[in-house]
C-alpha cells in the first residue's frame, strides 16, 4: 500500500487510476462550477436591478437568486466538511502516533518478559542442579549413618562377644 496526501492508502493500480480519474473529475467539476457561478451571479445580478427598478421580483429572476443562495449554503457546508476532514485527519494521525508508541512499549515489555523468562530458566536449572547435589549428598550422609549404624552395631556386638567372657 502506498500513503498518498492526508492519510489515504492506494492498494493498487486500479485505485491509483480510480484516484486520477477522482482528480480529473474534481477538475471539470471546479470549472463547471465556475461557470454556472458566473450565470448564477449575472442573473442574480439582474434580479437585484428588477427588485431596485420594479419593486418586485418575477418568477424568472426568483429561480436564479433561490439557486445562489443555496450553492452559497453548499459552499459553506463543504468547507465546514474539508475543515472537519482536516481535523479528524490530524486527530488520526496523532492517535496513529499514540499506537506506535503504545506498541513500541509493549515491544520493549515483551523484550523484558523475554529476558526474565531467560533468569527463570537459569534459576530453574540451578535449582535441578542444586537438587542433584542435595540429593547425592542426602545419599552419602545416609549411605554415612547406615555404615555408622552397622559399626556401631558391630561393635556393640563384639563388646557383648568378648564383654561376656
């Protein structure tokens, strides 16, 4: 997708074409309304004369000050919607920043989790290691106490032997 002016994605060739015909369009447009403005304001102009002159406005000379007024009225609600355009454009655009940063945050979180399930995974093999060695050195003092025992035993055995006689 390419960015192309406030904020609008062009996918592919057709769009592209699509959007050069919107500005072609938007070209015949602007110049049509030029030139119905001009026949616009000449007749209203006329219609003012008749009103100054007569006192009175015919039918003839009422359509074309109807029809200024209410392109005047488009004009402004046009411009009232390019301005808002132009704000929710902004709006937009800083929300997209916010959500940068906003994942930029979470990339580093998610740098950090990864991190500290590294230690764990150190600690956790530490900890195995750990229990190896307490269980190898909980072996030998055992394997220690039963020899203990059986010497003690035997001599015990050999006092009452040689103790008896």
């Amino acid at each position: 997708m390419e960015k192309v002016g406030n904020n609008q994605r062009i996918p592919n060739t057709l769009t592209k074409r699509r959007l050069v015909m919107s500005n072609l369009d938007e070209k015949i447009n602007e110049e049509t309304d030029r030139l119905l403005l001009k026949l616009i304001d000449k007749a209203a102009k006329e219609a003012a004369e008749e009103i100054e002159k007569k006192g009175t406005l015919s039918m003839e000379h009422a359509i074309p000050l109807l029809l200024k007024s209410q392109y005047n009225h488009i004009l402004h609600l046009d411009k009232e919607l390019v301005l808002s355009r132009q704000i929710m454009d902004e709006r937009f655009g800083k929300m997209d920043e916010r959500f940068g940063k906003i994942d930029e945050r979470f990339g580093k979180m998610d740098e950090r989790f990864g991190r500290m399930e590294e230690r764990f995974g150190r600690i956790d093999e530490k900890i195995g290691s750990l229990s190896i060695e307490i269980s190898q050195i909980y072996k030998w003092v055992f394997g220690c106490f039963i020899g203990t025992v059986t010497i003690l035993g035997s001599l015990m055995t050999l006092f009452e032997f040689f103790g008896k006689k």
